[in-house]
C-alpha cells in the first residue's frame, strides 16, 4: 500500500509517497519530468543496486537517464564533489528545465538538492531516499548544503523538491548501522512534538530493527508527517522549525571534530540528545527518569549515548559555528518534558560545559 502525505507550502505543495517498489512505479515520478531526459545523481554504492531499476522505470515513459555517480561518503560532501555535479549538468547541455533527481542517502540528497538550486538558478529536483534516515527527515523540507571544514553543512540553501517517492524495499540493502542512525531521527520527531509516538517506538523498537515492513512503513510516515507540519509552519526555520535540530548543535560539533565520516550523523544525534537531555536536567526542567528513558531507548537502537572527549573547549568552539547563534549568543533545542522542546539560551555558559563532560567518555 502506498501512503501520500503532503508537504503543504501553497503553489510549491509537494507529495511525498512512501511504500514497497515505488523505485518501480512509472505513474509517480513520470508525470512530474517536463523534458524526455533526467540526470540521477547518485553514488558509487546505490548506482549497482538500484540506478537500473530506476532507469527502466524513467525509460517506459521515453526519458533518456544522465548518470552523475558519485564517491559515498560524508567526508564527499564538499564544493569539489559538488562541482562534479556541474561538471556533468554543463558537458551534457543540462537546461534550466531539466529534472535533477537524487538516488540516495541523505548526502546524496542534500548535495543533488544544492546543485539543483543554484544551476542555472534553480532546476526541477525530485528526491528518491534510499536510507531510513533520509526517508524520515533529509529528502523532505528542503534543507540542502555541503560541509565546510570549520562546520557542517554551513554552505547550503533552502530549495524544495517537487516530489519525494520513498521506496520501504531499499532499506532491504542498507546495513544495520545505517538503519539504527536513521532510528534516531525517528526518535527526535517523538522527543520534539509526538510522545505518542515515542511510546509506539518504545513499544515497537524490535520490530523496526528487525525492519519489519508495517513498522518501518509506519514509523517513515509518522516522521514524514511531523517533519511535513513543521516545515509547512516554518519553512525557513525562524522558529519552530529549529526544533529539529534536537541534539544536532552537539552532534555536528562531534561530527566536525572527528572528521567527517567518522560517526555517522545519526549516531552524533543520538549522542547529543543525551547531552541536550542531560542540561535540561541540570537546568531543573526535565524530570532524570525522561533522561533515563531516552538514554535506554537509544541504547536500545544500538545508538551511542555516550559522546567523545574533544574537550569542553574544543565543543564550544566548533558550536560557536552554529546556524541557531544569534548576536554571538550560542542557542540550544532542550526538553521542557518529553514531548516538548524549546530553543534557548543558557545564562551560564558553565553548564553547557558540565553537562558535555558529564556525557563525554
Ligand atoms: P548517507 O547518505 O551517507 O548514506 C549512508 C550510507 O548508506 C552511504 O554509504 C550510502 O551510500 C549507503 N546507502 C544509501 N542507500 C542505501 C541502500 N538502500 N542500501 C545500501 N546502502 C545504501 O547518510 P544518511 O544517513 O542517509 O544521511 C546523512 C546526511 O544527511 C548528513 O550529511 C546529514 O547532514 C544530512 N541530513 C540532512 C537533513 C536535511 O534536512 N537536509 C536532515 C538530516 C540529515
Ligand atoms: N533536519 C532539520 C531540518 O530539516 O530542519
């Protein structure tokens, strides 16, 4: 069964279909190709597993398929690889209409949907997520950028797709540690706004590692729904869109500081909601047993809950590049409760340090 959820943003609405075998589903990805061609970028590890299926299905509608493979990895996520991008759109005549569509993860993602915004100023982009983690939050929203060395995805640019077709049968290749750093993703959407559905994935964390269909079906569309409200309500993130970003102002510090690649973005968010619960603690607005419950549900996942020593200093240091700092003022996603988050500062900047050595090997 395939579910559309939609992400309501007046003229440029856009659906985002999720089920098994859609990669093969000709009637949703054709009617939204104005021209009869339609480069793929994609990477060197999802181009033998899925660009063909995905080329059979764009040539029943007569569109000729330009490849752009890529290298895999995070530490890929850079103008060099970017400019690969152009390289192959400018060799092959691409034009300002010409669709742009990203097979992939979420760095595939991010990287396709920056190219796309700025050829040519802006060409039509359509997301095929391939990763649990892209599924339930990358491909939608349109957040797109590249690393830089001194911060994570600091160049970028906000450019929605057209279209989202999240194929379930694709996570049936991704390895189990991909899967567990998309599990925590899911697990944010429950933290920030949806304890119900924190609830339903203690209740059913198992069945989603063991990737059983109707849980990953379920839990992709739950998370595609409260990432859908959030970005119909704030698109450009002047408030409550920086909700989504629980965990994330450390998790890119660990990201950054150890060398992209290193630990998956995932597993940085994992490790830094842990420490974002843990000053909520000290700050006396989250009760330690809502602590304990969201160290033992990523424990659970397989999710590391335990962040690494780079030293107070070099945190606040790679934080002080965060996209949430206002005049200067570093600005944090911390829980009120479970379910409940908010973005603020802390007037004691000495905590911020505690509770990071409180949750650092
Ligand atoms: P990824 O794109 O690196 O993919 C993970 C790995 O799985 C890669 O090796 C990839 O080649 C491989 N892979 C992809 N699909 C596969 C499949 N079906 N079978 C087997 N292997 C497969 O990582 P990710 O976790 O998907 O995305 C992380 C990136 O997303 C980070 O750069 C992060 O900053 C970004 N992100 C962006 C947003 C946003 O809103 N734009 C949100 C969250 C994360
Ligand atoms: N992943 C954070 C956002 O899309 O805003």
């Amino acid at each position: 069964m395939t579910q559309t959820l939609n992400v309501a943003l007046g003229a440029r609405t856009y659906p985002i279909h999720i089920g098994s075998g859609l990669l093969s589903d000709a009637g949703l990805i054709l009617p939204s190709l104005k021209q009869k061609r339609a480069v793929v970028v994609t990477n060197t590890t999802v181009a033998p597993l899925y660009l063909d299926v995905l080329r059979a299905t764009l040539e029943v509608g007569g569109v000729d398929v330009l490849p752009v493979v890529l290298p895999d990895g995070e530490q890929f996520k850079t103008w060099e690889t970017l400019n690969l991008i152009f390289d192959a759109l400018l060799g092959a005549n691409c034009e300002r209409s010409t669709p742009l569509i990203a097979l992939g993860g979420g760095v595939i993602g991010d990287m396709g949907g920056f190219a796309a915004a700025c050829y040519q100023r802006g060409m039509p982009f359509i997301q095929v997520p391939t990763t649990l983690l892209a599924q339930v939050d990358s491909s939608v929203g349109g957040k797109t950028a590249i690393n830089h060395p001194l911060g994570k995805n600091m160049i970028g640019a906000f450019y929605q797709p057209k279209l989202v077709v999240a194929d379930l049968a694709t996570l049936d290749t991704l390895p189990d540690r991909e899967l567990r750093a998309g599990v925590a993703e899911v697990i944010k959407y429950g933290l920030i706004r949806d304890p119900e559905f924190f609830d339903w994935i203690e209740a059913n964390i198992d069945r989603l590692l063991a990737r059983e269909k109707d849980a990953l079906a379920y839990a992709v569309a739950r998370s595609c729904a409260n990432k859908a409200e959030v970005v119909a309500a704030d698109e450009r993130e002047s408030g409550e869109r920086a909700l989504l970003n629980l965990g994330h102002t450390f998790g890119h510090a660990i990201e950054t500081g150890l060398g992209y690649g290193n630990w998956l973005h995932g597993e940085a968010v994992a490790a830094g909601t842990v420490i974002a619960a843990e000053l909520s603690v000290r700050l006396g607005w989250l009760a330690a047993g809502t602590l304990h419950r969201i160290e033992r549900i990523f424990d659970h996942a397989g999710l590391p809950v335990i962040a690494p020593r780079l030293g107070t200093a070099r945190y606040m240091d790679l934080m002080s590049h965060d996209k949430k700092v206002q005049d200067g003022k570093l600005r944090l996603v911390l829980l009120k409760q479970l379910g409940q988050a908010v973005v603020s500062d802390v007037a004691d900047e000495s905590m911020i340090g505690a509770a990071i050595d409180a949750r650092c090997t």
